[in-house]
C-alpha cells in the first residue's frame, strides 16, 4: 500500500483516477470493513485506484490534546490493518490550524475532487466533514454532481442490535468484553510493538517477561489479561500479560504504562523484535500488593488461569499479522 503523507506529498498525477473512503478509522473494526470492501468493488469494477482518507494527528487529538485521547490503533498499527485490508493507497492528512479551519466546500475541492482525484467516493451515513463538521452527505454529494462525481453512502453495520462504533468499542474493552469488542472488530483487540529491555524481575519471580512501552497515556484497557502473542517468525504463542503502572513495584525510570507479557513454555530473547499481543479474556484489574512475595504467588495463580482458559477455548487466534 503507497503511503501519502498530504500534503507533504501528492499523488502520482499520472495515477489512475481514484475511490475512496475518509474518516477516523480508529480500530478499523467492521464498519470501517464494510466501507473499504465498496471502495475496492467500485475500483476493480472500472480499474481505478482504492484509497482511503485519514488524519494524523485526529481532529480529536488536535483539538483536545494527545494526553487525553484513548486510541486503538496507533498510526503504525493503523497503516499495517489498512495493508491488510488491500488498499492501495493511504493518504494521511496533516491535521493543524489550516485544515481545521477549511469550510467543508473548500476541503471538497481542494482536497477531495482536486488534490486527491476523487472520482467516486464512499462514506458512512454519519459522516461529517470540514470546519465545525458543518459538511454532511448531502452537500458533499450535491458538490461532487457538479465535477461529475459519485458519492454514495453505505450503513451502519450492527451487532446484536448495536451500531458498530470505536467509541462503543472502548466501552467493551473498559468494561473487560473482550468477546464483544472482538466480535466488533472482527479480530481480537491487539498491542504491537518492539520488545524493550525491562528490570528482569519478572525472571527474578519465576516468570519472565517480554516488555512493551505503550505510547498511549490513555490505553484502552488495563489489568491481567489470558493472551496469544504473535512473533516474527510467525508462531502464535499463548501467555498472560499485565497491563498498566504495575504499582507494587513502580519506579520513576518506567513509562507511564507497561504491557508485561510472560510466554508459556517459551526460552528465547525478542529484545528489538516486534511483537503483536493480543487480549483473550481479562482476569482480574491491576492491585498493589503487600510486597513481591504476594506479587508472585498471584503471578503464578494468574498463569494457572491464563493456561486454563486458552487451553479450553481454543480460540482462533486471528492474528492481524501486523509485523
């Protein structure tokens, strides 16, 4: 997939004419599915180019500051599921004061119809654009008439009498429905990144661990989680992760959050290898405990559960495959 950084960088204007779909995407769940399966039908249908449309930064981090803004996909992660879902093209709006204050019509034109080369173009039926989200479907369709160009808008995909969103999605995660938020993503709810050096006392307790920083001050979920790790070499190993400031044994050196994970039945070293930790079913939330000998003793209780659930649900992995 061509990576657009825009408008750092523009499409080739050699470059087929193009369809696409724009929004947040954050957690490409199935919704979001559904709108780049159209956009891919459309483009095959008459040779064009698929494509899909994004911020970076989003509105919402823009406006309301990182700090406070719980992703679930981080930009890597995004690009890598939006590879997986075949598109050919990712075009990532530089999100700052100009953009913010484009009118919905000038960020149809200059952006949409003539920066990009839209000629058909997919949206959900909730979709807003341009300063103030003034724009809707109706005034984009009624723009894109004028140029020649199609605009239509899909709906919503449900779940259990339940509108497929990312907001929702975080709920069920908070809430530890893993099942649900799964069932809505359509793979299970997932942490990538490079495995980093930690302190070694997970090794020191009988468990040792690979260790994640994760970037986001604001995760989705946290506590002790029966997880499936996805390595490079394509192996999908089961294990048991905490998640969170780990405050029984906190120091000022960590980052705010930690993703401890401890691989079953696993001697091997992944420092600086990428790692893709996926959340099965959540144990119990974070507590400090009275010192490390209780730490450890509900270490090992947790992994006794982790084994026990993975082992009888034998769940499909679904690994995005995002390394």
């Amino acid at each position: 997939m061509q990576l657009i950084r825009y408008p750092q960088t523009r499409p080739d204007e050699h470059a087929p004419p193009t369809v696409l779909t724009i929004g947040n995407f954050d957690g490409l769940h199935k919704g979001h599915h559904a709108l780049m399966e159209r956009v891919k039908a459309v483009a095959g249908k008459h040779q064009w180019r698929s494509a899909v449309v994004t911020m970076q930064p989003l509105a919402a981090q823009y406006f309301g500051g990182k700090q406070n803004l719980t992703l679930l996909t981080p930009f890597r992660q995004k690009f890598r599921l939006l590879e997986n879902l075949g598109m050919d093209a990712g075009v990532f709006l530089n999100f700052n004061h100009r953009l913010a204050q484009l009118s919905a019509e000038d960020f149809a034109r200059d952006i949409l119809f003539d920066g990009l080369g839209a000629r058909h173009i997919v949206v959900g039926d909730d979709f807003h654009f341009g300063k103030d989200r003034r724009g809707d479907f109706d005034l984009l369709q009624r723009l894109a008439s004028q140029r020649g160009i199609e605009v239509e808008s899909i709906p919503s995909v449900m779940h259990q009498g339940q509108r497929i969103s990312s907001s929702l999605i975080r709920q069920q995660l908070k809430a530890g429905d893993l099942d649900t938020a799964r069932a809505m993503l359509g793979r299970p709810f997932s942490i990538t990144g490079r495995v980093r050096q930690g302190r070694r006392l997970g090794r020191e307790l009988g468990m040792p661990t690979i260790n994640l920083a994760v970037r986001s001050p604001q995760p989705p979920l946290q506590g002790v989680y029966a997880v499936q790790v996805a390595l490079p070499d394509g192996r999908v190993l089961p294990g048991v992760a905490n998640l969170g400031t780990n405050p029984t044994i906190a120091s000022t050196g960590e980052p705010r959050h930690l993703l401890e994970t401890h691989l079953f039945d696993f001697d091997g070293m992944l420092y600086g290898q990428p790692v893709e930790v996926m959340f099965m079913k959540k144990l119990r939330d974070e507590v400090k405990f009275d010192g490390l000998p209780a730490l450890k003793a509900q270490m090992h209780r947790d992994a006794e559960n982790a084994r026990a659930f993975l082992k009888e649900a034998l769940i499909e992995s679904g690994a995005s495959r995002l390394l």
